[in-house]
C-alpha cells in the first residue's frame, strides 16, 4: 500500500505523429497541492484532459488508491472522485448560485413521479458551503453574474467538493484574476487540500504557485522536467525551467543594461 | 405559483444569517423577468378602463371575447417562452397549426375515422414534427431558426398540397356534428361554470340576449388550458429538476453539458412542447369553428415570440419565465380586441405590437446587463 492517493506513471499521448505528452508522471498524496506549470503549448491542456477522461492515454497507467483506472468518459472520473474545474467554470451567469451549484445534481423531494426541487435546501446547502468560504452571497437566489471572478472560481470548486472530489484538478483559476481575487482564490484551494483533497494546480504563473504549492512539476514541449519539492527548488529556478524563463531573465538583464546607461 | 415562490426566496431571506444585508421586496421583485409584462398588462388594462369603461368592452361578453383572444395566443406563447428560455427558436409553430387543423379533420370527414381519433393523431404528428425539429437542430448544430423557418415552409406547403390532393379544395368543413358524444372532443370544446353565467344572468347581473339566456354562456375552452398550462409550466421552470436543466441549457449548454444536463433530450422535449402546444391551440380553434383551414395559425409563430419577449424572455436564452408570456399574450389580446372599443382605427394594432415589443427587447436588454453586471 503506497502513501499516494492517486499516480499518474509515464503517461503518453500521441495525435497521429505529434507527441503531445511524453512519460509524464505525477504522484499525489492525501492534501497535497501539486502545481503543474508550463508555458503555452507545453502539453497542459493535453494533460488535463488526459487526467480527466476525455482523453485516453495511450500509454503509461492511473492507479487512484492503489487501483489501476481505465477512464472511458469524464463521467468514469467524476465518478471515481477526480472532479476538474475548467477555465469556463460550467456556471450559468444568468442562474442563481442555488441553481448553478446543483445544476444536474438537483436534491429532490416528495413521493415518486412527484419528486420536486428542495430549493429550500439547496438554497441552505448553497448559502451554507459559500458561507465556510467565507463568501457573502447576500442571497442565493441572485445570478451568479453578480458575483466577482474570484466568487465564480470558489463557488465552482466548493460544487466539485460537494459533490465527492478526491482529487481537484484547476485549470488555470487564477489567470483571469486580479491580485486580490487570485489571492483568496489561492486561500481557498490550501484550505481545501488542509480537508484531505489533492489537489493539482495548472497554472503558468510561478507567482501564484509557488506560495500555495508542496511540489512542482514543469511541463516543456510535452515532457515533464521534472518533479520538485518546495524545499529542493526555488521561484527563480522554476521560472527559469518554464520556457520563456531564460528569455525573460535576458530581458531584465537587458533591461537593466538600458537603465544603467540611460542613468549615466 | 410565481406567488408562491417570492413569498419563499422572502422567507429564506428573513431567516438568513445575520451578517447578510436584507434583499428589500422590491429588489427581489425587479429581478423577476415577468415584471415588465405585469406592469404592461396593468397599464393596458388601466387605459381601456379609461378610454372604453362604458362601451361595454368589460362586460362579461366583452371581457370573455377578449380573454379567449388572450388565452389562445397564451397557449403558444407559454410554450414558445419555455422553447426560448432553452435556448431555441419555433417558427414553425403557425404551420403546424396549420398542420394539426387537417390531421384533426382529414381522418374525421374523409376516412370516417372518429373525431377522438383524429384528435390523438394530431397530437401524435405534433410529437413527431416536434422530435424532429429537436434532434435537427441539436445534432446539426444549426440555429434552430433556419431549421424551423424550413420547417415553416414544408409544413404549410404539405398542409395545402395534402389537402387539396385529398379533398380538392383548401378548407374542410363539417366538423361540429361529430362533436357530440365524442369521448375527447369536449376537452377541447367545454365551455364551463355554465351554472355561474347561468345564475348571473337569472339575478340580472350579466346581459341577456332576447330569449332570457345569458350572451356570455361560459368560459371557453381556450382559457381554461391557458390557466392550467400556465400554472403547470411555472411549477415546472421554479419547482422541478427538469425546470432548472431548461435555464441551464438555455443560459450555457456547453456549461450544463459539463456538469450533466442531458441538454439535447431537454431541447428536444421543448421543440416536442411547442409543436403539442400548436396542436393544443388547433384543436381548440377547429372543434370551435367546425372547420379546419390550411391557412390557419399564419403568422402566429411570431406573435407567439413576440408574446414571449414582452414577457420577458431573453433571445439569447437563460431567462424568462412563463407567467410572463401568459401577460404578454393578455396584453396582446386584449389591445387587438380593445381597439374595436375606441375611435382608434384597427390598422393601429399592428404599430402598437411593434413599439411594444421594442420597448420590452430594450426593457430586457437593460435587465439582462444588470443581472450580469460584476460587482
């Protein structure tokens, strides 16, 4: 029995002559953030979808719990507690928070073939789960689309705890937001691995992973670089290691050389 | 029911935490999408009540001629709401009234079917017509507006080519005998609380014609299915799990996908909706007219729509509600027969639907970025 809650061992995924993922492998254990960083085109998107069925690998192996998985749909992985919140957060704007968060997964009541939507639970669960967050949903009959982007990003992965997750996979959470938003974003999804989630953080800024993340692995060109403990690796080393990173560290160089001269 | 709901989201918000500012009535009120539609047909009601009080326009004979053009409109429009709240257009709705009228009274006249039996094929092409415009436009991909404006064409053009080819002419009549002693026709053709007009005619109260029985005989068919399609359609959109599936594949199917929402069977059922509905309000029109005519339900599809919008239904899809249309169509109906009462000349009404339909896409519009609007 291996500590880890879930493994992903050498997994591959070719389209037609392109190799799109290369012997990647990522373990996570019980309440562990793992932040996957790469920059546009290293074979994120390709991974994610990998982890969460929709594409099948056509190599290497899954073992959640010390079982071998083989994921047929999205619907397998969900079903197995690996629940992934996409950039588009599946939320309805012009829906309730109460409707958004059940949406599909209605709690119902009344006899058969009269079952009826509890709204009334489902507004308290609502109002209850935003409430731990500590999100003020003033009412959880008002549209999602009066919440801010950081509020839309909570209430999508306080749904996909609700309903069972073991394993969070967050498709960059953070990109569309500002500093303070992104912040209690990154609050919420150290809270939710310190309940027992893991938790796989995709994202390309160093800056916001590398605060709330216990292990870092950099994606290039469709190959892991790698897999690092926060102690073995520092900021500027990931930077660095995320293509572009050298690029940018010549920039500031340069940069700096322009300041120098221009002060003189 | 929409009642019933508000008194409950007030409820929860009196029992809620503490720290949460209270949502004031009227914020609660604004956020419903029917508004509009409630305030337009208080309005409406407020300027014939000036206008033509003393004309007679709201006697029990005049109140009933208007409500049944309400109610028949309704019967669509409820059904159109709900079709564009998922997310889709019906523009095939008039044809297939069109369409319905023969399937009732070909079989009936020319086959010597009986009348419930023509009545129940009807209501089974309806749900083919109305299968088949579904799963066009959800496996297509296509907008469901060419779809079913293609479906107009084709079904008007089948309606007349059949029937022509059947009976040589474009109308069939004699229908009203048959209707007696058939066990379903009376659904469609009951006046009821005949009693009530009957009694109300006895102390006075209502007019009577020269014989002593009342001019007003009972509440037509149309407007009982108009209440009863309205309330269970609210209760379906607040209160059921199929209701919150409609909004979701209307606002963001992709999104409703995602988390489960079996999006396609949910629009296909509403396409099946809007194709019964037409056929509801065929029945009702051809079992009342003894006669079925190929050209019925002619541009109904966009009076339906416009009914819909005035309601407050959203083109995009996501938003809207039923009890809407059904003011909406009160609104419409009640101008067109109105309009009678006054000096004004009928051709008006038509300028009338336009500027009010316009105002209620701006109305929404309005709404809709509110709704929206990120803090």
């Amino acid at each position: 029995m291996s500590d880890y809650l879930v493994q992903f061992n050498n997994i591959s995924k070719f389209f037609g002559k392109v190799i799109a993922l290369k012997d990647v492998t990522m373990k996570l254990r019980k309440g562990e953030i793992m932040c996957l960083l790469g920059d546009n085109g290293a074979g994120k998107s390709t991974l994610i979808k990998t982890l969460a069925g929709v594409h099948k690998p056509d190599e290497g192996e899954i073992i959640v719990e010390d079982k071998k998985i083989i994921f047929d749909s999205p619907k397998d992985a969900l079903d197995i507690g690996i629940a992934t919140v996409y950039q588009d957060l599946a939320l309805v704007s012009l829906m309730s928070v109460t409707r958004n968060f059940f949406m599909g997964r209605e709690p119902m009541k009344g006899p058969p073939f009269f079952k009826t939507f509890d709204i009334e639970k489902a507004n308290k669960i609502a109002a209850e789960r935003m409430g731990q967050i500590g999100i003020d949903v003033r009412d959880p009959s008002q549209a999602v689309g009066t919440m801010s982007g950081g509020e839309r990003q909570c209430l999508a992965i306080s749904r996909a705890i609700y309903f069972g997750a073991k394993v969070l996979i967050l498709d960059e959470p953070t990109s569309a937001l500002g500093v303070h938003q992104a912040s209690v974003v990154l609050k919420y999804i150290v809270k939710a691995a310190s309940q027992g989630l893991a938790v796989i953080l995709i994202t390309h800024n160093v800056h916001h992973a590398y605060p709330v993340g216990n292990s870092f692995t950099v994606l290039n060109r469709g190959k892991s670089l790698g897999t690092y403990e926060k102690k073995d690796i520092t900021r500027e080393k990931l930077l660095s290691m995320m293509a572009g990173g050298e690029e940018l560290n010549k920039l500031e160089v340069e940069l700096e050389e322009m300041n120098r001269l221009s002060s003189q | 029911m929409s009642t019933k709901s508000k008194s409950i989201n007030l409820k929860t918000d009196i029992n809620q935490d503490e720290r949460l500012k209270k949502v004031s009535k009227l914020k609660l009120l604004l956020n419903r999408p029917e508004l509009g539609a409630l305030g337009g047909a208080i309005l409406v009601f407020i300027f014939f009540g000036i206008v033509a009080g003393d004309t007679g326009m709201f006697s029990a004979y005049g109140m009933l001629n208007f409500l049944d053009v309400s109610a028949n409109l309704g019967i669509i429009a409820i059904a159109a709401a709900m079709l564009m709240i998922g997310g889709e257009f019906d523009l095939s709705i008039g044809s297939m009234i069109g369409f319905a009228g023969i399937c009732i009274a070909i079989p009936a006249i020319y086959w010597g079917w009986p009348l419930w039996m023509s009545i129940v094929f009807a209501f089974s092409m309806a749900v083919l017509v109305g299968y088949f415009n579904g799963i066009l436009v959800v496996k297509t991909g296509l907008p469901s507006f060419i779809v079913t404006l293609a479906m107009l064409f084709i079904l008007r053009g089948a309606t007349l080519a059949l029937t022509r080819l059947i009976t040589g002419r474009t109308q069939v009549p004699g229908l009203r005998v048959l209707i007696e002693n058939d066990p379903v026709a009376w659904i469609f053709a009951t006046d009821t609380f005949k009693w009530l007009f009957t009694w109300l005619g006895s102390m006075k109260l209502i007019a009577l014609r020269t014989d002593g029985t009342p001019l007003a005989t009972g509440i037509p068919p149309s407007v009982i299915w108009f209440i009863f399609l309205a309330i269970v359609t609210t209760w379906i959109l607040m209160k059921t799990r199929y209701g919150n599936w409609i909004f979701a594949s209307g606002g963001d199917k992709i999104g409703a996908n995602n988390v489960g929402v079996p999006v396609g069977r949910v629009k296909i059922s509403l396409f099946i909706g809007t194709a019964v509905a037409a056929t509801i309000f065929a029945t009702i029109q051809v079992l009342d007219a003894g006669s079925a005519d190929t050209m019925r339900g002619t541009l109904k599809e966009l009076e339906a729509i416009a009914a819909a919008v005035v309601g407050g239904c959203l083109l995009t899809g996501g938003y809207g509600s039923a009890i809407g249309a059904a003011f909406g169509a009160i609104i419409f109906g009640t101008v067109s027969m109105g309009i009678f009462y006054t000096d004004v000349d009928t051709d008006w009404f038509k300028v009338f639907l336009g500027a009010m339909m316009l105002i209620a896409v701006i109305f929404n519009n309005y709404i809709r970025r509110k709704v929206t609007e990120s803090k």
